[in-house]
C-alpha cells in the first residue's frame, strides 16, 4: 500500500505527495487566521505553529497539497495517517482548505479520491474531528461516516482537545 500515490486527481483537485519544497506555497493558504478558528489548535495561521502541523505533514509520508484543476493553485491539503494493520484501519484528516472553497465540492472530491483510493487496502477509515469544528462536522455526514464515539486526541506536537471519531466501513 503506498500512502501517497501520485495518481490521486479528477477533474477539481490533484492531490500532489506533499514535498518540504511545498511550505512556503501551502502556507499562503494556511496563513488565514479564518481557516482555523474551529480546528483544535486554532493558532496553526502563525507561521511557527503551522510549521510544526507542516512537519507532522512530511513525517506521516501520507500527506498532500491539494491544488485546484481549475487554476494550478494550492487550496489545502490532507492525509493519511495512523495506519494499523491488524485492525484493517487507517485515518485521514489534518485538512484543511482555503475560504474560497468552503461551500463548495472540493472538500468531498478529495476525501471521495482519497477513501476510495485507501478502501482497497484497508477496512476501515476513521476520522478525527475536533469536537466544537462544526463545519467538519457537517462534512463527515455529507460523506455519510458515522459518529462512533469521543476520545481526546494528541495531535503532533500539539495539546490534547476532544475530537468526534467517525467511521467509513468498506461494503
């Protein structure tokens, strides 16, 4: 199973294997203190605090920049993480996207792209959603993931915040 394929596009985003050469592009998105105001770690827009969530980033080898079909540019970005073995599991999450597509598809395209792609390896997706992220929320039921419990999660390098955990189950 490969976790960052280089094959991950349709015809809204390509998801690209995130590269250390890709801060400076993605932190022009992530530098909108809006984007994160419901993320557990609302400070990620302060460049020294976004590098440590980029650093997770690279150190997960699962993570993506996504960019926009459309325009070329970097809108966010997304990964795979945690992967278990004997439990058939892997989750997906830290994304996040630029203000201009909230409301819009992409955060379903790239989830579709990445669910579909992980379910011929795996069982089991889980996400973790920070408990007072309501947009994120909404997002994991448009996927149709199931809330499966409350846990308090440690995000890299971060402090521990309660998050929902959801579930998508391969049929």
């Amino acid at each position: 199973m490969e976790l960052q394929p280089l094959h991950l596009k349709n015809e809204l985003v390509e998801l690209i294997p995130l590269q250390p050469a890709h801060f400076n592009e993605l932190y022009l998105v992530a530098a909108d203190p809006l984007i994160w105001e419901q993320h557990p770690n609302p400070d990620r827009y302060k460049k020294e605090v976004f590098e440590n969530y980029f650093n997770g980033a690279i150190a997960s080898n699962g993570a993506f920049l996504i960019k926009s079909i459309l325009t070329g540019n970097a809108i966010g970005s997304s990964r795979f993480y945690d992967y278990v073995p004997e439990k058939s599991e892997i989750k997906i999450g830290y994304t996040f996207f630029s203000r201009d597509c909230w409301g819009k598809p992409f955060n379903k395209e790239v989830k579709t792209l990445m669910i579909n792609y992980i379910l011929q390896y795996v069982d089991n997706v889980i996400f973790h959603v920070g408990a007072e992220n309501i947009r994120s929320q909404k997002a994991m039921e448009k996927l149709e993931a199931v809330k499966i419990s409350e846990e308090q999660v440690a995000y890299f390098g971060e402090a521990t915040k309660l998050n929902f955990v959801y579930l998508i189950t391969k049929v």
